[in-house]
C-alpha cells in the first residue's frame, strides 16, 4: 500500500510570518497544481490564510510557475480572487472547460474579465458570457456611466436619457479607454482640429496651396570641381549625378539606370543587393559634411556594373535649416586587377594545405604517444603510421613553398657564415639509421675550414633534401661517399651518384620524375627534388651539376682575412 502524506507534511510545517509562510505558499500552490491533494478545500482553506503573509511578487511568481501544469478550477477561483498582478497570468493561460469558466465568471472582477476578453482561444459559449457582462464591466462604482460611453451618448443628437445600470459595489483598477487616448499626441489633434469652426472648400485649397508653397524644396547648389552628367541619355553612363534623403537613402539618380541605386544608403558599408558603399559616406554623412572619391562598387550585368567614386555636399533647408539630404554626382573609374602569377597562387595553395596537414600531424602524435589516455596498440601504430605520412606531406608542401618562393623571387635570405662540413656531419649522423634500414652507407670526407657565406637554414634545407633524395634512391649495400673540398672562393661537395640513377643528360635526369613512389623517397619524385636544389643553390649563389659518376654542389667560400682564418682553423 502507498500513500501521498505530502500536504500533512506542508500543512505540519512551520508557516510563521516570513520565510515559513512563502516556503508553504509555494508547496501547497504546487501540490494543489499538479492534482496530488485529495482535501482540496482544506488546502485552498491554508492558502487563504497564509495570503496576507506572502508578498505580492511570491504569489505571482508561484501563479507564473503553475499555468502550463493544467491547474484544477478551485485553485484558478483562488488566484483570481488576488490582485491583478497575481490572477493575470493564471487567467491567461489557464486551461479550463466551458462549464468551468461560465460557473467563474460572475465571481471575477471587471478587470479579470478584461484579461479574459484577450484570450483568442476561449470557447464560443464562454465568449458570450463574457459579452454579456459588458455593460456591468463599464459602469464606475458610483453608478453613473463611465467616461468614453459618456462621451458617446453625449454626441447623439436627441439621445434618450440614459437608464440606471446595475452597479458592482467592488471597487476596481478599470481605466477608462477615453482617458488613456485623449493623452495620445495624434487623439489631442484631432480634438483639435474637430474644435475649430468649420472652413470652406475654398479656405482649404487656398491653405494647401500656401502649404505647398513654403515647403517646396530649393534648387540645390551644383557640387564643386565636379563635371555634370550630359543630358543626352545616349552618352556613355560613366558619370551621374544623385540626391539622398536625410537618412542618407538614394532617392533620386539621372545619367544611368536607377534600378541598382535607388535604395541604397551612404550610412552603412554593408553590401545592399549589388551594390557597396566605402564607409566615409556614413561618417561624412553623421557629420553633416562634405565628401570625395569615396568608393562605390556595382555588380550585376547591367552597364552600370563596376567602380565608381563618389562626390557630394551637404543640403539644409533654407527656410528652416534643416538637414534634408545629401547632392553629389559619381564618376566611373577603371578598376585594375593585378595579374595574379603561378608563383602567387601556389603559395595560396601552399598555405591552405599546410593547417590541415600539421593538425592531422599534431592529432596522430597525441594519439601515438597516448598523451589523451590509454590507447590500443593496434591504433597507436595507426597514429604512428598516419603521423609519419603526414610528416612526409608537410615536407612535400614545404618543397612546393620553397618552389614558389624562388620562382616568384620572394625569397628571404639573411647573410651569415655555415660551416659545411660540421653541418654535413650532422645531418649525415641523423640519416645513417635510415640509410642502414634500406642498405646503403654514408662516408663524409671533409677538409677543415668548409666555411661558406649564405643562410644557415636555406643551406640547411638545400642538404638534407639532397642526401635524403640520394639515400631513397641508392640500393642495398651501396656506398654513398661525400666529398668536401675548399678552394679560393668556392666550396665544393661532390656526391656519389646511385646506380639507379639512369645515366642521362643534366637536363633530362633534371626532368625525371620516376622515383616518386619509391619507398621513402620525396613525395614530389626526385626530378622536382633535383630542380629545386640547384634553383635554390642559384639562389645562394652556387650551383649544382650531375655527371656520369657525381653531382657536384658548389657554394660560395665566406671571405675571411687572416685572424679570422686562424681562429676558425
């Protein structure tokens, strides 16, 4: 067996003045509301006691909370009892049937049933109950009519006197319809006007013509240094002139077609159907002034489509001195586009896939390295996998940056002294665990002192894409020597050749791009490889051959005098 004790609990409590009473005003509204009080009259009973004691604002708010619950017809007669303030929610929302409502009615007051009247859901029949409630709803306390029927009985000619209405004693917050309009700006004129005696037909064309009269606008004075639209419409529309309102609203255009400018306003920068206007409009318009060659652009197909520039004045009335607009005229100019070359928008491209690859890189390593939590081996060798692939792509982008940069002569080169042979040595050391996975060896012959003039990190990427390309491309067991030399001004490295390598011209090993799907070899193949570190050794003032046995790459020496050669040896 179960059994609700909920209103013995609420009903138990503590509902002192203050804090208790508001805490049981609001457990009794709920328990009530949502139908879990079987002794519905004792707890209407409590709440009519505890209503002094519960301010205003807590009983509107406890009223606002209950009218989606479906609130029983007792508690709504409760609440409509209250103050305006308190039974205006519940009334509005509340969810009752026919019966229900004509049973409630008589007991509410003329403004509850006031804020009935708005309700456009409310069945047929419970509306003309409330129709028929009107005449009592507008008679004041003391039986005489209220205020707006007084004035219309009152401009009936003849009108029979009025009968006696039955009055409500109750004292209500009703405010006459009469009152609340004779305070409107556009009601007080009309009294006004009704007020003043009659004027002729002849009386009233005569004012209107003086009316038109002192508000017709001015010539407006022609906008200086600016030439003037011809007015033979077959001339090239590349000028016109325009009139705006006070709200800087293009109102008037002659010169050109009107359609893509009539409408359109100087005060925002925003883009309005095809058209775009600078922002100094708006602010030289906010500022009553004048403006020069501010830009406008018009697209669309019609001839009128392409940049214009701008010119206006300011225009007061001269009878007031009003703002009324602004009056300017508009000149075509050639818009210029710069030719966009291959180098520049390989960069673009360059640029774009160069985020998502190093998120894609950045999101693998995290997920290899379990730095997010546990990973399963089986995906933390995918993550490696995808981590090594994409390191392998933002090489490649970065080969394709490099590209773009030499051809485009966008190249940023700082000046400073490498010394070649420990770089070698460096980068020869972090190869050597690749090149004895696939088979071949690496041997550096150097000579002290390689010191070379140039930037550390374009020499830098120049070596590691060459010996890279190289180690890909030699077969198992092969020995791949490099030389270091130093002559007067240039330093020399010569390369063994691989045997893969087909013994072509310069030109066309150059060219070859067979090699790109070789296992851990350049992703752009080793013919682009080639290319773009002998461009980039060109780049340092260097260069790059290929012979029948060795490339050879040649740098320029850092000129160094005797102290400086001695501290370096």
């Amino acid at each position: 067996m179960r059994f609700d004790d909920s209103l013995a609990t609420v009903l138990a409590a503590d509902a002192a003045p203050g804090m208790g009473a508001q805490v049981a005003w609001r457990q009794l509204v709920d328990l009530i509301g949502r139908g879990r009080v079987t002794d519905v009259a004792g707890g209407l009973d409590r709440l009519r006691a505890l209503r002094q004691e519960v301010p205003t604002s807590v009983r509107a708010a406890s009223a606002r909370a209950i009218v989606w619950g479906m609130p029983p017809v007792e508690l709504v007669a409760l609440f409509a009892e209250d103050e305006t303030a308190v039974a205006a929610p519940v009334l509005r929302a509340a969810t009752l049937t026919s019966d229900d409502w004509l049973a409630l009615l008589p007991t509410l007051t003329p403004a509850a049933r006031a804020v009935l009247r708005h309700r456009r859901d409310l069945p047929s029949d419970v509306v003309r109950g409330l129709e028929s409630f009107g005449a009592t709803d507008f008679v004041i306390a003391d039986g005489s009519l209220s205020a707006p029927v007084a004035a219309i009985v009152a401009d009936v000619p003849d009108a029979p006197e009025a009968e006696p209405v039955a009055t409500i004693p109750a004292e209500t917050p009703f405010v006459p319809v009469g009152d609340v309009a004779r305070g409107l700006p556009v009601v007080a004129e009309a009294m006004r006007q009704a007020a003043e005696p009659p004027r002729s037909e002849i009386a009233d064309l005569v004012a209107r013509i003086e009316a038109f009269r002192r508000d017709k606008p001015v010539a407006l004075p022609p906008v200086p240094n600016i030439s003037m639209v011809p007015a033979d419409p077959s001339s090239p529309c590349d000028r016109f002139r325009f009139e705006t309102d006070a709200l800087g609203v293009i109102r008037w255009v002659e010169g050109v077609a009107r359609a893509p400018l009539i409408g359109v306003t100087l005060a925002h920068a925003a883009i309005q159907g095809v058209a775009q206007v600078d922002a100094a409009a708006g602010g030289a318009l906010r500022a009553r002034s004048a403006f020069r060659d501010v830009r406008l652009e018009l697209g669309g197909s019609l001839p009128i489509a392409g940049s214009w520039r701008l010119s206006g004045v300011p225009d007061f009335d001269r009878a007031t001195g009003r703002f009324v607009g602004i009056a300017g005229a508009a000149r075509r100019v050639e818009k210029v586009v710069p030719p966009v070359s291959a180098s520049d928008s390989l960069r673009q491209l360059v640029h774009e896939l160069r985020t998502p690859a190093n998120a894609i890189a950045g999101f693998s390593e995290l997920i290899g390295t379990a730095l997010l939590g546990p990973v399963p081996p089986v995906y933390r060798d995918r993550a490696l996998l995808i981590q090594r692939e994409a390191a392998g792509l933002i090489a490649a982008i970065d080969d394709l940056d490099t590209a773009a940069r030499l051809e485009g002569d966008a190249m940023e080169l700082r000046s400073g002294t490498v010394d070649l042979g420990a770089l070698l040595a460096r980068l020869i050391g972090e190869l050597r665990p690749a090149a004895g996975e696939r088979g071949p060896s690496l041997v550096l012959d150097a000579e002290p002192g390689a010191l070379i003039r140039a930037d550390d990190r374009a020499v830098e990427r120049l070596l590691e894409r060459l010996l890279t390309t190289l180690v890909a491309v030699a077969a198992p067991g092969e020995r791949l020597r490099a030389q270091l030399a130093v002559k007067t001004r240039l330093v020399r490295l010569h390369l063994t050749r691989p045997r893969a390598l087909p013994a072509a011209t310069d030109d066309a090993l150059l060219a070859m791009d067979d090699e790109a799907e070789r296992e851990g070899g350049p992703l752009l193949g080793v013919g682009f490889t080639l290319r773009l570190v002998r461009n980039l050794a060109a780049s340092l003032g260097g260069s790059l051959t290929v012979t029948s046995d060795r490339l050879t790459l040649r740098l320029p020496a850092a000129q160094l005098d005797g102290l400086d050669r001695a501290a370096v040896q």
